[in-house]
C-alpha cells in the first residue's frame, strides 16, 4: 500500500473515480493525512529508542524522538530479564522515572508511538487498519466538500443572484422615474384637457345660441322681425298701388276740369238764352278739380300709411339686423373658443406624445429586467440545489466520521489495556 493506492481507494469509496475528478490528488492526499494522524494518535506506529540518563537525575530528555505520539514504556536498566519496565511521568520534553533506583547514567530503552508514515513508497499502516484510514479521508472529503466547496458555490451563486438583482433593482428605479415623469406630465395633461373642455362647453353653448330655433331663440325673434317687417312692406306696397291708382285718376279729372273749363271760356262772350252758360261749365271744372283733389288727398293718406308701414318695417329689419349680429357675435366666441380648445388640444397631445415616450423608456427598463430575474432565479435555483447537495455529504459525512471516529475509539481503548497489563502485578 502507498499513497496512490489509498487515493484510489478513496475515490472508489466517494465514487469519484471518473475524470473530471470532484476532488483533487492534493485534496484527497490532505484528507488521507489528516485521517492517518488520528488514527496513529489512536494506534500509533511502535518505536523505541535508546536514550542515555544522568547519573543521579531521574529526568530522560526524550525531545530527540521525532513525531512522537504517546511513551508506552521506560526500559531500565536495560539487557536484564525479565525487563524492568518503569513507572515514569511526562512534561513536555522531559521523562521522569519514577520508579527504581536513580539512573547510574547507563542508557534506558523507550518505548513510544509515533505517526504512521504513508507515502509514495509505502505505509507502515497495519493493512487491517487501511478500510479505516479510508473512511476516514473519505469522511473528511465528504465534510469538507459540504462545508466548504459546496457553501462557497452556493455562496457564490446567491451573490450572482444577488448582483443580478441589484441590476434589477437599477432598472426598476430607472422605470419608476419614468413613471414618475409620466405621473407628472399626466397633470399637465388633465389640465389641459380640463381647460379644452371649459372652451368647447363655451363654444357648444355659444353655437347652440347661434343655431337654437324654437320659443325664445334668436333664430325665433329674427322670424319674428322678419315677418312682421314683410307684412309691413307688403302693406308699403299695397299703400302705394293704391296711391298710385288715386294719382292715375287726377290727371284725367284735371283734362276734363280743363275742357270745362275752356268750354265755359268759349261762351263767356255769347249771349246764352238759358241763362249763364259759361259759369256751369266753370262749375263743372270745379267739381272735377274737387274730385281730383279728393284722389289727391286719397293718395296722399295710401303715402302716409306706406311711409309708416316702411319706417316700422325699418325698425323690424334693424332689430333683426342687430339679432343677427347677436348670432354672428356667438358664431365668432364659438369659433374662438373652439380655437381655443384646438390649442389646449394640440399641447395636451404633445404632453402625451411625451408621456408615451416616457412609457415606452420605462417599458423597455421593465422588459430589460427579465433576463437579469431569469439569471437571478437561475443562481438561487443553482445556490439551492448546492446547499441541498452540501446537506447530502454532509449526512454522508456524517456517517462515515461516526465510523471512524468509533473504530478509533475502540482500538484506542484495546491499546490502553495492553499498555497498562504492563505494570500489572
């Protein structure tokens, strides 16, 4: 048996025996040493050596017995039988007899425990002890794996985690100020919208008032007016036809007042039997003239009414006149204050172009999050299933030190009674 043997016998017992090896030549040769140490402290490898005394003293200086475990035995004097195997103390570097005659300064024989030796060249380990020496290593790997290699892993999965996170946590914050801008252009934009509203609700009002028909409308009262200032000119006109036919009816009154009139002129100079002839036709032109009078006043009375009938039919028209600039004066506010609105309009738009632009940024920082989440899952996954493996070989670890740790207490103890079946009378 040597080193690489029990290296190889170790790896059969993790079951590590396929490269890529779970643990190293050097891993494994520290766990194998650290094994051998317990058990030689257990069962050391038999020496002895002899050491020269002073004559007088009691005290053996021992410190030249290299790796020196446990002093089983103090042989002295030495070459006599049976032996003479001394009772002795120890401190530190120094062995007291305590038994026997002082030393003469002849050399004493020391029997001691020292570690086993297991190298590349061979092994003092007893071959029945070697299954123990490798549950031991093997123990030892498993716990250290568990404790170490395993938690560091886990440990450096969970900052892996950890780091995607924080890289999470960086975008999310990048995505709340956007949201943030975006909750702050939103007011903006409820304000001008509010405001649009206002202007459109002045506008629709002003229109209504402008278009509205019905009882107590402009459109109503400009009818109204409007009607009213027709019946009135229609009346103007037929005021003035009639003044008209009145005035037709003179001239022809007057022509016949005239042929009277120079019909009574022809007889002033004759000598009329009847009497005065020409004064009748004088008369006769005088009742013309009254008739033509009498149309004249007729005509005049047809002006007057028409002159009145126009002059209301004026008011009428200047009243609707004045309504109608009213309904104007409504359609230019409603056109103003839809005007109005269409700007309020216009910037609350260009406020939520921006707003979009701040969601489309923070959106794209929300997406960005996802890859670093799928890494972060993935290293906690990854530091879980290490810390699961770690209580695995742990347990592992477990059973085999317990094994171990068992054996070596019963040899221990095996080796305790031959030690004092020494000194037994």
């Amino acid at each position: 048996m040597n080193l690489t043997d029990m290296i190889t016998l170790v790896r059969r017992d993790l079951k590590d025996e396929t490269s890529p090896y779970r643990w190293s030549d050097d891993e494994l040769t520290r766990h194998i040493e650290r094994a051998v140490k317990e058990l030689s402290e257990r069962v050391p490898l038999p020496a002895m050596a002899l050491l020269p005394t002073t004559a007088g003293s009691r005290e053996v200086g021992i410190s030249s017995l290299e790796d020196r475990i446990m002093v089983q035995a103090v042989e002295y004097p030495v070459d006599e039988f049976p032996i003479r195997y001394q009772r002795f103390s120890i401190w530190g570097d120094t062995l007291t007899l305590i038994t026997g005659d002082a030393p003469n300064g002849g050399n004493c024989q020391v029997y001691y425990g020292t570690m086993h030796v297991l190298n590349a060249l061979g092994s003092t380990i007893p071959t029945k002890h070697e299954d123990i020496v490798t549950a031991g290593a093997a123990g030892y790997a498993l716990e250290a794996y568990a404790d170490h290699s395993l938690v560091e892993l886990a440990q450096a999965a969970l900052e892996s985690a950890s780091t995607a996170l924080a890289r999470v946590a960086g975008q999310v914050t990048k995505a709340e100020t956007s949201l943030s801008a975006a909750a702050d252009v939103d007011s903006e934009i409820a304000t001008k919208l509010t405001g649009a509203a206002a202007e459109v609700d002045k506008a629709s009002a002003a229109v209504a008032a402008a278009i509205a028909v019905g009882a107590g409308s402009i459109d109503e009262a400009i009818g109204t007016y409007l009607t009213s200032a027709q019946a009135r000119i229609d009346a103007a006109v037929a005021n003035l036809s009639d003044a008209e036919t009145a005035l037709a009816s003179i001239p022809a009154r007057l022509t016949l007042a005239a042929a009277d009139l120079g019909t009574g002129g022809d007889l002033i100079n004759t000598v009329n039997i009847g009497g005065d002839a020409a004064g009748k036709w004088a008369e006769y032109a005088e009742r013309e003239t009254g008739i033509a009078q009498g149309y004249n006043r007729q005509a005049d009375d047809f002006l007057s009414e028409a002159a009145r009938n126009l002059d209301g039919a004026g008011r009428e028209l200047s009243a609707a006149s004045e309504l109608s600039k009213k309904r104007d004066a409504n359609l230019e506010a409603g056109s103003r204050y839809t005007g109005s609105a269409l700007a309020l309009t216009s910037q609350a738009r260009e406020f939520n172009r921006k707003r979009q632009a701040y969601l489309t940024t923070a959106s794209h920082y929300i997406a960005t999050t996802k890859p670093f989440l799928s890494e972060a899952g993935r290293h906690q996954a990854s530091a879980a299933q290490y810390s699961n493996l770690s209580k695995s070989f742990a347990s592992r670890a477990k059973s085999r030190l317990e094994t171990f740790k068992d054996r070596l207490k019963r040899l221990g103890r095996r080796n305790r009674i031959r030690s004092s079946q020494l000194y037994n009378e």
